[in-house]
C-alpha cells in the first residue's frame, strides 16, 4: 500500500468510525451506558464478528490488513494525549488524603483476583488446549493471574469524567487503585515473558525504568510544571512555543514508557499529573479536548474493536468456562475492592460503586490478551473466551454504578456527569 493509498484509507477509516461510534453510542446512552461503551462496540461490529461476517468484502476494502499499523499508530496518539488529560484532572492533594484506601483498594483489587486466576490456570493446563503445550504451569498461572487482575485504565477514566466524577474522592480513589493495579499487573507480564523467552533482562527493565520516570516526574517535571504555571498566569495566555514543548514532553513520554514496556497511557497519565490545577491546566484542556476526546480516542477503541473475533466460541466447554471465568472475575475484583474500600472507612455505596467501577477490563484486558497470545502463552480459544469476559464487566461497570450510587448522588446534587 503507498502512502497515498494509506492515506486516503485512513481518511475513509476515520469517517466510518466516528459515524458507528456515535450512531452505536448514541443508542448505548439509551441503555445507561457511557459513550466509550459504544465506541468500543462499534469497534467489533466494524470487524470481522459482524461486518466482516455480513459483507467481508467490504470489510477487507475499509479495513485492509495493511492499513491497521497505520490506523493503530494514530489511535495510540490519540490514547495517550487523551490519558494526559486524565492525569491533568487527577487530584494529587486528593491522593495524598486517600492514599491508604487506594493502596487497600489496590491491593486487594490484584491479589484476590490474580490468586482465584492461578489457581483456575491449573485446571486449564490439566484440561488442555486453552494454553499453548510449551507453556509450564508457573507461567500459566502468572499470566492468568495477571490477566484476571487489570483494570481498564483508560475506559475507567472516561466512565469517570462522564459521570461527573473528576476530581471527587470516589474518582480518585478509583483511578489511583486502577493506576497501580494495572501497573502490577504489566510488571507480572513482564515477568511472564520473561519467564516464557527465558530473558530476566525483560522483566527487570520496565520495572526499574518505570521508577526512574516516576522519579524524574516528581523531581524534575513538577517544579518546572509549576515555573510553567506562573508564567501562563501572568500572561493570561498559554504561548505556542510552550505548548509545543508540552506536547514534546508528551510524546517523549509516551515513546520511553512505552519502550521499556509499560505502556504510554503510564507516561502520559504521570505526565499530566505533573501539571498543577490553575490557568496551565484549563489551557491545556481547551486546546486538546475537543479533538482528542471526539476524534482521536474513538480510533483507540476501533482498533481494538477490528482486532476481536467472538465467532470463535464455538463449543459448550467454551462457553462454561466462560462463565466459570466471568464469575471469578466479578467476586475476585468487584467483591474484593468493594470490601476492602469498607474495611478502609466507606459507606456501603460509595464501597459498591468503588467495586462497580474497578471491575471493568475493557480493552487494557485485550491488549494483555494480545501479548499472551502473540507469545505464544494463551490459545485463541482462551483468548476469546477472557475477551468476552472483558467485554461484559465493561458493560456491567456504568449500570451497577447507577444502580448503587449514581441515582443516589445525583438526586442529591452530588454527583455532575451525564445519567
């Protein structure tokens, strides 16, 4: 494919997604579900369960495999500038008063879920055919384990700002847990293909690169954000060539995090954290909202989307380990992050929609999936059969919130956000 060709692909793949995104999210919102929710569905009925089903022909000339590095590199563009401003809105003053509820609520949210996912990874194993025949069974469980303990990050952070919940104690105490969960569980990947490669050398690295960055933030970035800060303050304007150093940083960011093997939502999540609240703050999302959050995020979760096959359930044992693994999923992190978040102080609701929201995967889930499968750790048939799962604790996550808590805050005038 040239360039041009790849270009104008890309212009016809944009219009497409943004279409289904919103005519597929438009009627998500009539079900109490978020807009990302839609997003990501449309993502898989853009792909090969059901366009590609009904007219693969026509699936194969919007989407041709040559033009998905194309499609995934501007998504993850997208991704990252979108979880910078998460870490924009991201109350550190909030964190440092609910820091040991969020690491209880981590904690618990990681070990429950990833010890009940070991312990099934030995069945499976016995069973066969849902690991690959080189995998051992300590790797097996690792990665199980793993799998079953991520959060979806990027999706809970939306669902969060959606619901009016951005800087609010619930918001943060919830984005802080999901930001260490997740950043366990990658450290536990690492591990696995560590272990898998038999190369240490992968494991080792993104860990210790993953604290030399968050060093560097806080030492380095924050005092220099804050120097930022008062010199957009007494202009009242946020100069071009600041803004471009910021996006300089940005993507630096995103390209070192991603490089030691932590992912870019991490960097620039951190990134953005940095930031101080005040006129820095609200220039920044002035000028990259609007366009991160209508269109460049949305081909995040159609890339996605495009790269999910349900067709492959296609037996009864798959479709009871199906729900043997959505069980385990929702009592090993909802159950468990919502007990903890009592046993730290919560009232019961706010407990109920910490452990509402901490269970969805969405898609941070199948990218894990995907690397255990490029691997070699994981068959397809347990790949399809976690992405289900994945699939539906996303989709419980917004209707078990309102039910528990958001009607309620609402009714109160506690709660902002769309209902």
């Amino acid at each position: 494919m040239t360039p041009i060709e790849s270009s104008m692909t890309l212009f016809l793949q944009i219009a497409i997604v943004l279409t289904a995104g919103r005519l597929v999210g438009g009627a998500a919102r009539r079900f109490g579900q978020p807009q990302v929710v839609g997003e990501m569905i449309a993502g898989v009925l853009l792909g090969p369960s059901l366009f590609g089903l009904l007219a693969p022909a026509w699936q194969q000339a919007v989407f041709p495999a040559a033009s998905m590095n194309v499609l995934f590199t501007v998504s993850q563009i997208g991704l990252a500038a979108y979880m910078f401003l998460v870490g924009i809105e991201f109350r550190t003053e909030l964190l440092r008063s609910h820091a040991r509820g969020a690491i209880v609520v981590s904690v618990a949210g990681m070990a429950t879920p990833f010890a009940l996912g070991a312990a099934l990874a030995g069945t499976l194993v016995r069973e066969g055919g849902w690991f690959d025949p080189a995998t051992s069974s300590r790797v097996a469980a690792l990665f199980l384990g793993a799998a079953m303990s991520i959060t979806a990050f990027p999706m809970l952070a939306r669902i969060i700002y959606e619901r009016g919940l951005s800087g609010s104690a619930l918001g943060t105490l919830c984005l802080a847990a999901g930001a260490l969960d997740d950043a366990s569980a990658w450290c536990v990947l690492a591990v696995v293909v560590a272990s898998f490669r038999g190369d240490w050398w992968a494991a080792a690295r993104p860990i210790g690169g993953a604290l030399l960055y968050a060093a560097v933030v806080a030492i380095v970035v924050r005092p220099l954000a804050a120097r930022i800060e008062a010199t957009v303050r007494a202009k009242g304007d946020l100069p071009s060539s600041l803004f471009t150093a910021i996006m300089v940083a940005l993507m630096l960011a995103a390209w070192y995090t991603d490089r030691i093997g932590i992912y870019a939502v991490f960097g620039a999540f951190l990134l953005g954290a940095a930031v101080p609240q005040g006129a820095l703050a609200s220039h920044l999302r002035n000028r990259l909202e609007p366009i991160v959050v209508t269109v460049l995020l949305p081909l995040f979760f159609a890339y996605s989307g495009l790269n999910t096959r349900l067709d492959l359930l296609d037996s009864r044992q798959a479709w009871i380990w199906t729900a043997i693994l959505l069980a385990v999923a929702v009592v090993g992190k909802g159950a468990a992050c919502g007990c903890a978040a009592i046993a730290t102080g919560a009232d019961r609701r706010t407990a109920f929609a910490t452990g509402a929201l901490m269970n969805a995967r969405g898609l941070m889930e199948l990218i894990a999936l995907n690397i255990g499968l490029e691997q070699g750790v994981i068959t397809r048939k347990l790949f399809s059969v976690m992405v289900v799962m994945a699939i539906v604790t996303t989709l419980m996550a917004t209707p078990l919130f309102e039910l528990g808590y958001g009607r309620w805050a609402r009714s109160r005038g506690l709660l902002g956000g769309t209902p």
